[in-house]
C-alpha cells in the first residue's frame, strides 16, 4: 500500500463530510472531534477496500463496521450513545447517488418516452437500486454489529463521571 | 382519588412528551422502547405504548395508585436533532443514579425540548465543506469542488427558508435540489468547465435522508417492520424529490447524462 497524498486528501475530506452532515444534525460540541476522526477513518477504510479489489457494497460493510465497533468505546470515553458517533460517521457513505441515478433512469423511461438505449436504461435501474439497497443494509448491519453479535451484556454504554454538563 | 388521576395523567404526558421529542429528533425505534422502560421505571408506571410515525397511544398503569391512564399525542413534523438525544440519555442516567423526583425528570424534558441549534451561518459553511468533501471524493478538482461548494450553500439556503415558511417537507426538498443544481449548472456553463455531472451530482448529496433510510432498515432488524417500512418510503419520497429536481434541471440545461 502506498500512502501517498491523495489517500490523506480523500481521508480528511471524508471527515469533513461526515462532520458537516453532524452538524446538520446538531450534535453535541463534545463530540466533533470523534465524529470528523471517524468519519474519516471510515473514509480511508472504505476507499482501501475498493482499492484492494472488493466492491462497494462489501467495503461500505467493512467501514461501517469497524465504526460500529469503534464507537463504543470512544463513546463511553465521551459518556455519550454510540450511536451519536456512529451514525454521522457512516452518513456520508449513504448511497444517494446510487438512488437518485435510479430515479432518473426511472423518469428517462416514463416521461421521455421511447428511445434506442431502453434496455441499457432497464440494466442500469437495475444496476443502481440494488447497489441502494444493499450498501444501506450493510451500512445499518455494520454500524448495529455489535449489538447483533454481543447483545447488550458487554455494552453497559455509558457512565457519568461528572456532575452537570448535560448534553 | 381525583388526585391520584391528575397525577398519572401528568405522567402519560411527561412520557409522551420524551418519545414525542425522541421520535422526531431522528431516533429508531428500539431506541425509543429504551429510553421508555428507563423512565417509566423512574416514575413508577408500567407503561404500553404503539409507536407510529405520526402519533403515539400510551397506556399506563400507576404501580402506587394502579390508576390507569390512556392518552394520544400527534406528533409535530420531524426535524432530527442529535443534542436532544444525548441529552435524554444523559438524564435517564442521571435520573437513575441521583433518583429523581417526578418533578425533575418533567423541568429537564421541558429543558431538552427547548435545546437550540448551532447558529444558522455555521451550519451554512458547514454543510457547504461537507459538499465541497463529496466532490471531492467523486473525484473533483478545485474548480468542481468551488463549485459544489456554493450551490450546495444556495440550496441549503433555499430550503432552510422554504422549512421555515412551512412548506412540505418534500417540496423544500425539491426546492432545496433545484437550487443547488441549477446553480452548480450555470455556473459550470459560465466557467465553461467541462466536468458539468460532478458538480451536480455532489451539490445534492447534502439533502439524502440518510437517518431516515439507516433507522428504516435497523428497524426492520430488530423486528418493527411497520415502522420500519414507513420510514423507507419516507426517505424514498425524498430522494424522489431529488431526482425530480434533477430531472429538471437536466432538462433545461438539456445534459444528456449524469
């Protein structure tokens, strides 16, 4: 693996995604930090997995799955939900272009009538709402692992250390 | 006995109040069941609630009076806000171990429910880097990411306006999108850039309802499937919004493909 430039330009610019989509949704100030961290790691997971041959379905699983698990204890470090952490993190691999290159395709056929390429269309609908799909179910399975996998027996989540500072 | 009636009418209303503000601040629905049973304890009821997307029944039983209560509440329109999360969390923990009274519990969740937002303007630059992020990541140069960067801030503009003059959430939606790839149209065309898709592709991106369609399929895991299945058409009708918008878009500015 090399780790030249790019691979650190595309890891911080994953990180900022992830944290302008938190703030979007009005985290808490405490938690930007691990947000923009793993937002970004996910980031540099997801696109070594694609490097190293795998799909994309497969490496949205592996990035959210390692968030799954890393907000755990970064989570409980910052006596927060894990979802707090995760859930931002993951956001910005949500597959919206995949669903609106679907749509459109969709709209191609309905509104515009016949055309030559009808069946490349119908290939690529197909192509884009499955990818959806799946990359949303890897993403939900990756980032809820953990609780699938240990239940809630080693996931006491969160404990106050100190007094005050709610939220 | 009209006492002990008051009282547990006050109770259904305080829990109706934390799943009301837990629903629309974006949580799913096993979260919500948790967050129930903690404060339901706290407050001594046995507690029976159906969740929908819309409106919740509660039915409680008070352990100390076995009074019994039923009430229903609508619920307003969902705008998800992670602070009011943690800090439901937060007090449900902190309720238990300092044991509080019924009367606390009741002044924090009145609290949480006034919590505000970051200033209008960070959030603007914020969403508008996480736009300018994308395109990069899709593989966009400066050009492209200056681009997707201002339409981005032009749609979350427009949209902001069009939530805060009570549209439907979707038509923002669509008002939002529209902007955003109009602006990063034209001025790929002005700039005479040649990477026109890029930059609308990724100036929408900010608008996909990722809560929505994450709590949807978690939710159908753990087994609630209506709700589950409401929240995917939900998101579904929002990415529709945007293709619809881009659909437009296309089509004035007659781009062949994205």
């Amino acid at each position: 693996m090399i780790l030249d430039i790019t691979i650190v330009e595309k890891v911080i610019w994953s990180g900022i995604a992830a944290l302008g989509f938190g703030i979007l949704f009005n985290i808490p100030r405490r938690v930007i930090l691990p947000v923009f961290l793993l937002g970004g790691i996910a980031g540099f997971l997801k696109f070594f997995a694609l490097t190293n041959g795998s799909g994309v379905v497969l490496a949205s699983l592996f990035a959210a799955s390692f968030v799954g698990f890393a907000s755990i204890p970064y989570a409980r470090q910052k006596q927060t939900s894990p979802f707090l952490l995760s859930i931002p993190s993951v956001i910005p691999m949500i597959p919206g272009y995949f669903g609106y290159k679907m749509l459109l395709g969709i709209t191609q056929i309905a509104v515009l009538g016949e055309s030559q390429n009808e069946v490349e269309t119908m290939l690529s609908i197909t192509h884009n709402g499955l990818n959806m799909i799946f990359i949303l179910i890897s993403l939900s399975v990756g980032v809820s692992l953990p609780w699938l996998i240990f239940k809630d027996k080693a996931l006491k989540v969160i404990r106050l250390k100190k007094k005050g500072d709610l939220v | 006995m009209q006492e002990n009636e008051l009282m547990s009418e006050r109770k259904a209303d305080t829990l109706l109040k934390i799943c009301s503000l837990l629903m629309t601040s974006g949580a799913n629905t096993s979260r919500i069941f948790v967050h129930l049973k903690r404060f339901s304890d706290l407050i001594k009821v046995d507690a029976q609630v159906f969740i929908d997307h819309k409106a919740f029944i509660i039915t409680l039983l008070d352990n100390e009076t076995q009074q019994k209560t039923t009430q229903i509440r609508r619920l307003p329109g969902h705008g998800i806000n992670f602070a009011v999360l943690s800090a439901l969390s937060r007090a449900g923990l902190k309720a238990k171990t300092e044991n509080w009274t019924f009367e606390q519990i009741d002044a924090e969740v009145d609290r949480i429910a006034g919590l505000k937002h970051y200033p209008r303007i960070v959030i603007l630059i914020a969403v508008s880097f996480s736009g300018a992020g994308f395109c990069n990541l899709f593989g966009g140069d400066i050009v492209n990411m200056l681009i997707a960067f201002f339409a981005t801030m032009g749609g979350l503009f427009v949209r902001q306006e069009a939530v805060k003059r009570k549209f439907n959430p979707y038509v923002s939606v669509l008002f939002g999108a529209f902007v955003a790839a109009s602006l990063a149209s034209s001025t790929s065309v002005l700039l005479n850039h040649t990477d026109i898709h890029l930059a609308i592709a990724t100036s929408v991106l900010f608008l996909i309802p990722g809560v929505p369609l994450i709590n949807s399929v978690t939710d159908i895991l753990d087994g609630y499937i209506i709700t589950g299945s409401v929240r995917f058409i939900n998101g579904f009708v929002f990415v529709l919004a945007i293709a619809l918008a881009l659909f437009m878009v296309m089509y004035l500015f007659s781009i062949q493909n994205l």
